[in-house]
C-alpha cells in the first residue's frame, strides 16, 4: 500500500482512518503505563466516535454486528488515554487504563497462547472466572 496517502495533521479521526470494506478499523489496545498488548477490537465510526466524545472505549462486534462498551457487561472497563493512528491510517493504537482485566476468558490480555517448540502452551492462568465476570 505505498500508494495509499498518509494521514494529515490536523484532519479529523474519523476522515483520516482508512475503513475496510464493512467499515471498520482494527484496533490494538495497550495498557498505558506497562506496554502490555491487551487486546485487539474492531471500531467502526461510532465506535471511534463515542470513545471519542466519553473517552470510555466502545467497539465493534463483527459477531453481534453490534457496538459495544467496554465493561459494559463485565464491569472491565477501560479509560482511553491516548489514541494513534499507524502510517497507513488503516490501523489504531489506544492506550488505555485497564479496570480488571481485558479478555472474556478472565486474563489480563487476550495474548496469552504462547509457541514453544511449534505447539501451544497457556501462559497465564484466569485471574477471575469467566462465569463471574458474565453469569454462568
């Protein structure tokens, strides 16, 4: 995509972020202080827009087609400190301040299936249960 014009200074989000085909935008999400990769979402313009003007992160999912908040549901909410845009404006970055933890299976992170020796091993164990945060 050498082709594809960079984001502009001083342009809106919203106009800058280059859409995919179902109007949405990956969106890998950083714990503000530690670095550490939480998750990653999907955010279509409500989503960015929202998080936007409440500065509490909503997105979008693909399987509900629906928006949502994050927290919402779980009480594992996130404040968005910072967003940013990559080089291509076909991506985000939000760092945020994580309350509780980011992944529905109770971890901190989503990122916890590591490789070793080409298999699969679980990296770190749930820190609340998934039928807590959700109901049984």
């Amino acid at each position: 995509m050498a082709d594809a014009p960079a984001p502009q200074a001083g342009a809106s989000l919203t106009d800058a972020i280059r859409w995919d085909d179902d109007g949405l935008v990956p969106a890998v999400v950083q714990q503000r202080d530690s670095g550490q990769v939480l998750m990653l979402a999907w955010m279509d313009r409500e989503a960015v827009e929202r998080t936007l003007a409440s500065g509490a992160a909503h997105y979008y999912s693909r399987s509900r087609q629906a928006p949502w908040r994050k927290g919402e549901s779980s009480g594992q909410t996130q404040r968005v400190v910072e967003i940013r845009l990559d080089c291509d404006g076909d991506a985000l970055l939000l760092l945020v301040e994580q309350h509780g933890v980011a992944c529905h299976t109770g971890r901190r992170s989503c990122w916890f299936h590591g490789v070793r020796d080409g298999r699969i091993v679980i990296l770190t164990d749930p820190e609340v249960s998934p039928d807590a945060l959700y109901g049984a």
